[in-house]
C-alpha cells in the first residue's frame, strides 16, 4: 500500500449489469458502522454514475473538469508537420496549406504545443465534464460526471483522484466502470485490492476472465463476490479454484433483492443481515492484503 494507514479498494466487473455498484455501496455502508475509520466513496463510472442513487450524499462542492485543446495560427505555421509527428493519437494532421484539429481525439497533452519551432500552437481549454464532492451520512462521497457526447472518460477520472487526494481517509472505496478498457484501468490503479463482482453465467465467467487477467497485469490482489447466486453454474467456482482466486462472498437470486435494487434501496436496506456479511469480508480483504505486501 502507498500508505500503511490507508486502505483502497477497487469494485470492478469484467461487464455491466453484474451488480457491481450494489456490493461497492453496500461495502462502503457496512464498512461506515464503524464511525472511527472515515470512508471515501468514489463514483468513477463517469459515463454512467448511478452510486448517488444508493447512497443518496448531499454535494456540496462542484468543479468543472477541463483539458487543454490546441488551436493554430495558421499565420505563423510553416507546416511542418512535427505537431502531427509527435501526436500519438493522430488529433492534429497537417496537409499541404491547412492544419486539422480533431478535438474529439485529443487527450490534452500538450504535445504538440511544446515542440511547435514557430509558437504557432496554443492552447485554450474545453470542458468535458464535473466533479462534485459531498456526504452520504458518515461517509465523504465523490464523483465525477462526463458531459453528453464526450468521448474521454480517463481525464476525469485522473482530475477526480487528485481532486480528493488531500481527504486522506482510512478505507477508500472506488466503484469503476465495468469491462476492462483504459477508464477501468485508471479508476483502479493504484489500489491495493481489487473485489471483482460477477454472476453465474457463461457471460459472467467469459468477463471475469478478462477482469481477473487486468488485476494480474497490474499485480493487485484480488477475490471474487458472486452476485445472484443460484448454484447451478459449477463453472465458475471451477475456474476461481483452478486459478486461486477466493470467492469472498455469494449474494443469493432473490427476488426481493430485485426488486429493492429497482426502486433505488441499498442491499443492506434490503437484507440488513448481509453487513455482517461485508464486515467478515472486509476482515479476509485486509488479510490477503498483508500476504501480498
């Protein structure tokens, strides 16, 4: 862990619809119980962030989040095309006479201001989304949301990190966007376990493969809550045992779980019985944790 007081852990699922931010929003409210370890919630599913409507937090503070877009003085530019050289995601293309910028690909790095000869570049910023900060009872809620029709998910979720960097809480829980692209990848970097929430179908087990295949790539340990539970699907026991990975909790297929999911009620809501059930996974959680160091 980058600090031995804190701990972080990532909620993620190799697909949608697994009930991931279900267990990362139950985790974090058993987890708050206990009034003297402060916990931090962050909403990095930036596309689609839908933790508030569990956790319900109060916001109070709210920034926009910007990257820096490049604009040229076709006036000063000689065409030489070393702005579009050194682009590595071909957002600036130069032809004969004309330069092209293509916002929607740029990522903001600055790039091709720094090494135009003729100071021709500058760049003016472009709001691409906003984060807000506040609280859900004990627990300090953050998240970030992307602007409709923004095709960048990682500067916000990189903004929304620092953002909430100086909180400095005990246990920070982040609930990242499902599959295993490049937001996935950045809402759990730097975690020191990864909870990776499935279901019992071939769907479910094909996705978990890849997600389990991410945490090895990115070496954090990691264990596995098997969502609608129906104890049908051997599969996918067979295939956490065969690579060592621990099942840390099986949340039963039951029907009033559905339908308390629908109206926007927390798990614990639902079945209050099950924050024992969180607690004890937390408690194999910081064990594992310790083996890994």
């Amino acid at each position: 862990m980058t600090n031995r007081d804190s701990l972080k852990i990532a909620v993620a699922s190799g697909k949608g619809g697994t009930g991931k931010t279900t267990v990362a929003t139950a985790l974090a409210l058993s987890l708050a119980e206990d009034t003297s370890k402060p916990i931090l919630f962050l909403d990095c599913d930036v596309e689609a962030p839908n933790a508030h409507l569990f956790l319900k937090p109060q916001f109070r503070e709210e920034k926009p989040v910007e990257i820096l877009i490049p604009e040229v003085n076709e006036e000063l530019c000689t065409y030489c095309g070393k702005c579009a050289e050194v682009c590595q995601f071909q957002a600036i293309a130069v032809l004969s006479q004309r330069v092209l910028v293509f916002p929607q690909l740029c990522h903001g790095c600055g790039s091709c201001t720094m090494i135009c000869p003729t100071n021709a570049i500058h760049e003016t910023p472009k709001t691409i989304g906003v984060l807000q900060k506040g609280t859900a009872g004990e627990i300090e809620f953050a998240r970030g949301v992307m602007d409709i029709g923004e095709p960048m998910a990682v500067p916000i979720i990189r903004q929304l990190k620092k953002w909430v960097a100086p909180l400095k809480p005990k246990i920070t829980i982040v609930d990242s966007p499902p599959g295993t692209s490049c937001p996935v990848v950045e809402s759990i970097r730097g975690s020191d376990f990864l909870l990776l929430v499935t279901e019992p179908t071939p769907f479910g087990l094909h996705d978990l493969k890849l997600a389990y295949q991410v945490a090895k790539e990115l070496q954090i340990p990691a264990g596995v809550v098997i969502n609608r539970e129906n104890g049908v699907y051997e599969e996918l026991d067979e295939f956490c045992a065969q690579v060592n990975l621990p099942v840390l909790m099986r949340i039963p297929f039951q029907r009033v779980i559905a339908e308390g999911i629908a109206k926007g009620e927390n798990l614990l809501n639902i079945l209050p019985e099950m924050s024992e059930d969180f607690q004890n996974t937390m408690d194999v959680i910081k064990t594992l944790v310790k083996k890994g160091k």
